[in-house]
C-alpha cells in the first residue's frame, strides 16, 4: 500500500512493502518548470536558479530525513545498473552529468539513490535486512531491454537472492493513457513470452493501437526472476490522468516539463 507525505508544499508516496527509506516524489513545489533538475544546459545554470534548485532538494532531503547526497544517473533508456558507492555521492545542482546509466545499486548505508521518471515507471527494490538496494528507471524501452533483470542482478551481485528482494512499482503512466503501435506489446511479448498474456490488449476502435499495462509487465517479469507477488506493490497512480494534482506527464505535457524522482538509501 502506499501513502502520500507532504512537507512545505512538497508531495511524495511511499510503500509499506519497502522496510527502508524510499520515495516517488510527485511534481508538486517544484521550481517553476524545473523542478529535481539537475539539467546542466548552460542557459539554466545561472546562480540564481543554481540556488533554487540547490534550495528544493534541501527541502526534500530535509522533509524526508536523508542526508544530504545522492547518487544520480543520466538516463539514457538502456539496461545498465551501475553499483554505486560514497564516491559517486554528489548533490544537486550537478556541475558534470553522471555516467550514462538506467539504474542504481548500493550496497552502504546511508547513500540515497534515485532514479528521474514522468510517464516511466520507477521500480525500487531492497532486502528486508536492508543491506541493498536498488532504483531502476523502466520505460518500455528498458523495460523491453530487461531492465528488471538488471536490476534483480545488481541485488544478487550484492548479497541478495530474489525470494528476499521486496519491490515497489511507483508512479507512472498506466493502461489507462500509456497507448502505443504495434512495436510496444511485440517487445513485451519477446520478454516476457507467454506471461504477457494480459498485459496490453488492441485498442477498441484504434487499428493498429494497443493499450499497454508497463508497470503489470514489471511486475510480471520480478515474479519471473523469482521475486515473491507478496513483497511487490503497485502504485495505482497513473501520471497521466493525474497530472494536475500530482505528477509530471512526459506524454500529457510533450515534453516541456520537469522531473520526478524515486529516492532510495539503506
Ligand atoms: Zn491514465
């Protein structure tokens, strides 16, 4: 299950699956279209809004009781999960992008992680002893590249066998908005082969259309690799139909819009 925090006009959601610190932020107290941006364009870098974006994830830090760091990705729609550690540690805003990377892991103590989402689905996962954890960025595209698989090898490679891993499915687009062409549900059918029966379905009225469930996919692939269905959640929340109140939407906004981010830290 999940539930909604607040703290000085920021929003987040947790789950009650994870038994150590996380969160899906929503977009709501951001800085102005900017909001989480660790965008290094030029034309955005001015001191002013350096302080602005500096002052938000303060904020957020603070609201969540992290510390204050973090290891962050430039995403890049791929199934690379890099295992991180103090060294990779930075806080925002950053002056050089981090290494090209769909996913986090780590495997110390206090050192958030987090991956950036508006529309993708952001998947976290963690052991109950809580010695690691993961974020992982699954658009379709990494979601088709197996990015959960990734992921679930990234625990392993830390200590962690599947039976132990807990997940959360957060925030994203879902069946209801997220309509694709063919390509979609033929990269889920190949992952998944048949346990994608169920997880898109033709558009009614739309040839050629499909309606696509990513954050089912996910889920259906964790069980795959042997994740238990008791230790995963899934947000209801779609991005899309809540974009007023809550979210940022990639697809309701064309793009012109800032970022969520799902934090994670042992
Ligand atoms: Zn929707």
């Amino acid at each position: 299950m999940f539930t909604y925090h607040e703290y000085e006009g920021l929003m987040w959601s947790c789950s009650d699956k994870l038994p150590v610190k996380h969160l899906f932020s929503g977009r709501l107290g951001g800085v102005g279209d900017w909001p989480y941006s660790t965008n290094p364009d030029p034309d955005w870098e001015t001191v002013e809004n350096q302080k602005r974006v500096r002052a938000l994830w303060q904020t957020l830090f603070r609201g969540a009781e992290m510390p204050e760091r973090v290891c962050l990705t430039h995403q890049v729609h791929g199934n690379l999960v890099r295992i991180v550690t103090e060294a990779d540690a930075a806080f925002p805003p950053l002056r050089v992008l981090p290494p090209d990377c769909d996913g986090l892991a780590v495997g110390e103590k206090n050192l958030p992680i987090a991956v950036f989402t508006a529309d993708c689905i952001p998947v976290l996962l963690c052991n109950k002893a809580g010695t690691a954890a993961a974020a992982l960025h699954c658009g379709w595209k990494g979601t088709a590249k197996d990015m959960i698989g990734s992921g679930v090898a990234a625990m392993r490679e830390l200590g962690v066998e599947p039976e132990d891993i807990c997940a959360a499915i957060g925030p994203g687009i879902s069946r209801c908005c997220f309509e694709t062409g063919g390509e979609v549900p033929e990269a889920m059918a190949a992952l998944l082969g048949a346990d994608a029966d169920g997880c898109f379905e033709p558009e009614e009225g739309v040839p050629g259309k499909f309606m696509v469930d990513l954050k089912e996919v996910n889920r259906r692939r964790l069980l795959q690799l042997g994740v238990k269905a008791e230790n995963i959640d899934v947000s209801g929340d779609c991005t899309m139909c809540d974009r007023e109140n809550r979210y940022w939407s990639h697809r309701a906004t064309k793009g012109v819009r800032g970022t969520m981010a799902s934090f994670i830290l042992l």
